[in-house]
C-alpha cells in the first residue's frame, strides 16, 4: 500500500467519485438506511482496536469510521438535504455553545462540574420541561446496558438513588428472590420481567462501583471464550471429545483455565 499522504478534501472527492457514473456500482447503490449497519460495525471495530493497544490499528479503524460519516454526507449532499460542511458547523456551534466556560461567561474547574453545565445547556437547547423528558432523550437505540447507566445516571441527579452500593446490592438479592418466584410458573412474560428487573439492578451496582456495565460484560465474554477453549484443547487428556463428557470433567478443566490463563497473562 502507497505511503502518500492525503487531504480531508481528497477524501470528500474519492467518494464523490465513487458515488458518481464512472465510479462504483456498489457505493452508488447506497442509502442512509443500507449504511446504517456499516456505522454500527465500524463504531465496534474502532473500540476493539482502541483496546488492543495498537496505535496504527486504531488509525485505520478511525479512518473507516470516518469514511462512514462522509459517505452520508455525500449522499445527503446528491439529495439536497445537507452537505460535510453542514456537519462540521453543526458540531462547532455545538461545542462553543456547550462550553460556556471557555467560550461563555460561566466557571466550570472539575469535569463534574463541566458535565452538569454541559447538560443544563443540553436539558434547554432540547427543550426538555420536565425529569421525565430527560430521560426518554436518552437514545433506545443504545444498547440496554449503556442505556440503563445513562437513565440511572440521570435519575440520580434529582435524588432518586440508593444513599450507597448496599442499597443497590440488597436491591439485586431482592430481585434474585423475585425471579426465584416466577421462574417455574412458565409465564414466559413474567420471567422477561423479572430478568430485566434484574439486569437493572446489576447495572445500579455498577454504577455506584464506577464500572460501566457493557465493558465489564464485554470483558467477561472474553474471558469465557478463553477458558472454553482451554476446555477444548485438553479434553483430549480424558480421552473424550468435549461432546462426550461430563459436566464434572468439563468443570476440572474450567478451574485449570482461571489458573493457566490468569499466569499467561502475568508472563506477558
């Protein structure tokens, strides 16, 4: 691949190219509803190369996270709509406009105290009355547990929360007794229920605990497909395939992995 450097305007003209008769059938076949899954993609591929450290892999990945927002941009452009310039005045006015304490009059000097002006200014540029408001302007199409944070986050703001992460905890046992209760009715909607109720209350615990709850899960995934294929690669020594045996066995290498994995990762 050519070391040549290019421009932010090289990169509007390849995709107006693209999107252009004598450009590529594929790009010229999209819409802002056909990309809406690439965007999504491309956000996930961005943190993944964030976390594995790899600066250059990180680059790339912000680059076609990039190409995503002016491949829009060039679409709403052909239609009229609005155009990349629209899209960066927007975003300026919106930074001047929520930093008031460096463009404004007004004093932030603690990051808290800069999010609580950045959502006042939010709360009235919006027009949102009342608490409620506030908390359906958090986004449903965030996932469940980032959602739930936010809403909580919010909520909190105006009293409603536990006074520690003992209320919290109580909170997730009570919930745990509930489910308890209904799981064996099989009233399917019930058991939805009381699981949500559930997951909720696991992500106020996290909350109160500074952790945020889709990153700690995501973690956890990790961590269980590296022990499943610790599983894998030793049920040879019982003599089995990992379909033949037991949850006993499987259980022995599972304890094995949390060791073997946890001292990989002190030698590296």
């Amino acid at each position: 691949m050519s070391d040549k450097r290019y421009t932010f305007q090289e990169l509007l003209d390849i995709m107006e190219l693209l999107r252009s008769e004598k450009g590529c059938p594929w790009d010229r076949e999209q819409t802002h509803e056909s990309l809406k899954r690439y965007l999504i993609e491309e956000t996930y591929e961005v943190l993944e190369a964030l976390d594995s450290g790899d600066k250059n892999r990180f680059a790339d990945e912000l680059g076609d996270l990039l190409l995503q927002i002016v491949f829009h941009a060039q679409i709403a452009k052909e239609e009229g709509t609005f155009s990349i310039d629209d899209i960066i005045s927007c975003i300026c006015r919106k930074m001047i406009a929520r930093h008031t304490h460096v463009f404004g009059q007004d004093k932030a000097d603690t990051p808290e105290e800069v999010l609580d002006n950045w959502e006042a200014i939010k709360k009235k540029e919006k027009g949102l009355k009342s608490y409620t408001q506030m908390l359906k302007d958090v986004s449903s199409y965030l996932p469940a547990l980032m959602r739930s944070y936010k809403v909580q986050q919010k909520a909190a703001k105006v009293g409603f929360d536990w006074d520690d992460v003992k209320g919290a905890i109580s909170k997730v046992k009570e919930e745990i007794n509930e489910l308890e209760q209904v799981y064996m009715t099989e009233n399917l909607g019930k058991i939805e229920e009381e699981i949500g109720d559930l997951l909720f209350a696991v992500v106020n615990v996290a909350r109160f605990l500074k952790v945020h709850p889709e990153l700690a899960l995501t973690n956890t995934i990790e961590k269980f497909i590296d022990r499943f294929e610790y599983i894998e690669k030793n049920c040879h020594r019982f003599g089995k395939t990992m379909e033949e045996m037991t949850l006993e066995e499987m259980d022995l290498l599972w304890d094995e992995a949390k060791t073997h994995i946890l001292q990989k990762k002190d030698k590296n």
